[in-house]
C-alpha cells in the first residue's frame, strides 16, 4: 500500500511513540499532535501526517541526529 495512505489507529501510533493512547486524546483535544482522521467514531492518523509530525520535532543538538523510521510490524 503506498504510504500516504496508510492509516495508523490510536493504539498503534502510541505503541510507536511508546506513550500512552490517553496522550494522544488529549493532544487532539488541546489541538496539539499530528493531524488525524475521523471515520465514524474511530480516529486514524496518516502515515505522511506523523512523519511530518516527528520530523517537526526533532530536537536540535548533534549535527549529526538523524531520525530513524521504525515500521510497526501490526
């Protein structure tokens, strides 16, 4: 599937991040976070949307940081 159109759930993008899905329910409450989609009553987040998102946040430090895609394998 090409990679703009893929769809990570709640659970999935928090597993990614490694926090909890509470925080990702609250940053779409506050407006904050990546941009999502909603399909009914289930939120979606593209794939383009939160790598967009992460590279917004890379920290500034070492010339030398890079960001490091991992695929989740669910």
């Amino acid at each position: 599937m090409e990679q703009k159109y893929t769809l990570l759930s709640t659970k999935l993008l928090s597993r990614r991040w490694n926090i909890a899905p509470r925080t990702l329910e609250r940053w779409r409450a506050e407006g904050r976070g990546p941009q999502f989609v909603r399909i009914g009553r289930h939120v979606r987040y593209r794939q383009t949307d939160i790598l967009a998102f992460e590279a917004k946040h890379i920290e500034a430090g070492d010339s030398e940081q890079r960001l490091t895609v991992v695929r989740c394998a669910a």
